[in-house]
C-alpha cells in the first residue's frame, strides 16, 4: 500500500486532530516540540500545517511557518537547528543595502565581517543563514551576493537581543554582529545569493506562514464552533497554499495565484477578527488582536511582486 501524502495527512490532521494545545509562553517552551516534529516530518509545508495548528497563538504559528520555509529553502537544515535568515542592515534589505562582506582568504577560507538586524529567532538561533556581498566582485549598488552557513557561537559572532515589537512579542529578533569569522568553503550555500536564496525566500515565507496562521485559526475556528462555511474556506485556501509550495513561487503564474491566495487569507484574517470581538475577554481573542498588525507587514512588497508578475505574463 503506497505511503500517504504528508501534506493530505497534515490538511487531514487540522480537520480531525483534538484542538486543545498546551499554552507557551516563550521560545523554550515552543522549540521542543517543533523540533520534534520536524525530526519526524520531513515535508516542510506539513511541518507548517502540523506546527501552525499546535500554536496557541499567532507568534508560534510565524515561528514554525519561519522555520518550514527556510528548510523549504535549504532542505539540509538540521531538525534539530532553530536556524535564523541574516539578510536586512542598518538601510534595509536590497542588495545594494547589504554591506556584509565575504573576503576570500589565503588559505580556502572567508572572513565575514558585518551587522545585521532583524534578526528573527536571532537570540535562540543556533545556525545563522547570512547574506554577505562578495568582495571584489559586482558593483556598490549591483552586488554579487553569496549566503553563507554561520553557527551562532562561532568566534567573531555577537547577538545582541532587540526590544520586544508591539505584536507577537514572543517571538524576538536580533541585532548580529560579524568581526572576522571565518568562513570554510563547505559552509557557502550554491547559487548567487540574492537569485537562489533573498528572492525565493519573501514568496516562501508568505507561503509557508500564512499556512501555519491560516492552520491556527482553522483550530481556533473548530475548537469555537465557529460558521461551517468559514471553516471550509480556512481549508480550501490551506489546500492552495499546499498546491502552490511545490511550484517555482518565481515564476508569473504561480506568483499571481499566490497573490490570491494571500487576498483570500486577509478576508479571512478580517472574518476572523470580527467573531474574535465577541469575546473581548478571551485572553485568545487579546492576543489575536495585538497580533493582527503582522498580516499588513510587508503588504507593499506583495503588491509588487504581483504586479510584476502581471507584467511578465501580459507585456
């Protein structure tokens, strides 16, 4: 009898599973069981699914979409590593922002010097995925970016923890800074860093987060008896979502369906929010509110990526 699909078995799981979950209240408490999970659950977009519907809340969701994503990226990543992506400086996260640099030394290896911010997961991370430029290659505003493999406790690395932000405060961020750390070659993950690893990650984490939120509120909604109606379309666009991870989230037609699918998410998000008013009081409900502003993050960076796929598919 063939095995069956993972990601069905996790779409099943959000439908059928008992819908108490334990409370956590930090990232020691959450990690456990993710790492769990993702040592026995190798799909990254189950790991979403199965991560988001244990969270009791919308930061645990991000985290184990977060995490889903980069081993959708870099699917060596260990289940054990609670890895971080390095990309945003002090001006932002474009290429010519990223001043990060990656030196070849005399003897095979790399020097990487830098800082980065935003860090998220930083503080805990174990593995750092940093985006540097390549010295002497490219140009100050086209550079050659390379992303590199960097363990947290690696001489020359700092971590310096950020303030808590005003909505999921529980998952925390980091400033990184970088003094020299030697880079073996082994540790340079292929591909240009920007093509293979900065531009497929937005799509990816946009996909695999929103699944894990969409799979806590599909919980929320069952453990609520909330409309039947609303739980069908909360599954019918986890379904979507599913469907488009395994396509090139770069390429117009799976970006464009991407995009609707998100549209379909923020209706749902909203939805959500209104029933959620009706128990002011409910400690979930406070939550979700003060967390509501994460889904308008990086909103105009979607309408563009839209918009350019638009302008791909009809020149």
């Amino acid at each position: 009898m063939p095995a069956r699909d993972p990601i069905a078995a996790a779409l099943d799981h959000c439908l059928r599973a008992p819908t108490a979950v334990p409370t956590l209240d930090g990232v020691t408490d959450w990690w456990p069981g993710w790492a769990t999970l993702a040592g026995h659950e190798p799909s990254p977009m189950a790991q979403a699914l199965r991560g988001g519907f244990a969270a009791d809340r919308v930061g645990w969701a991000f985290a184990a979409g977060y995490q889903a994503a980069l081993r959708a990226l870099v699917p060596s990543l260990p289940a054990q590593t609670l890895a971080a992506f390095c990309v945003t400086e002090e001006g932002g996260n474009r290429p010519r922002n990223i001043h990060t640099t990656l030196t070849p030394a005399t003897d095979g290896r790399f020097m990487l010097t830098g800082a980065k911010r935003w860090t998220t997961l930083g503080p805990q991370g174990t593995l750092l995925l940093v985006t540097a430029r390549l010295a002497g290659a490219g140009t100050d505003d086209r550079p050659a970016l390379q992303v590199v493999r960097v363990r947290a406790d690696q001489p020359g690395v700092t971590v310096l923890p950020m303030p808590e932000t005003a909505f999921v405060p529980e998952v925390p961020h980091a400033r990184i800074q970088l003094q020299d750390v030697a880079i073996d070659a082994a540790s340079l993950l292929p591909g240009d860093g920007y093509a293979a690893c900065v531009k497929p990650f937005r799509a990816l984490e946009d996909t695999f987060v929103t699944a894990a939120v969409l799979a806590c509120l599909l919980r929320e909604a069952r453990q609520r008896a909330w409309p039947t109606e609303l739980r069908e379309r909360l599954s019918a666009t986890l379904a979507t979502l599913a469907a488009l991870s395994a396509s090139p989230l770069e390429a117009p037609a799976p970006s464009i369906a991407l995009a609707g699918a998100l549209h379909w998410a923020a209706q749902l998000y909203r939805e959500a929010g209104t029933l959620w008013a009706q128990t002011p009081d409910d400690p979930a409900a406070q939550r979700w509110q003060r967390d509501a502003p994460l889904f308008n993050v990086a909103a105009r960076a979607r309408q563009l990526r839209a918009q350019r796929a638009w302008e791909q598919l009809l020149p």
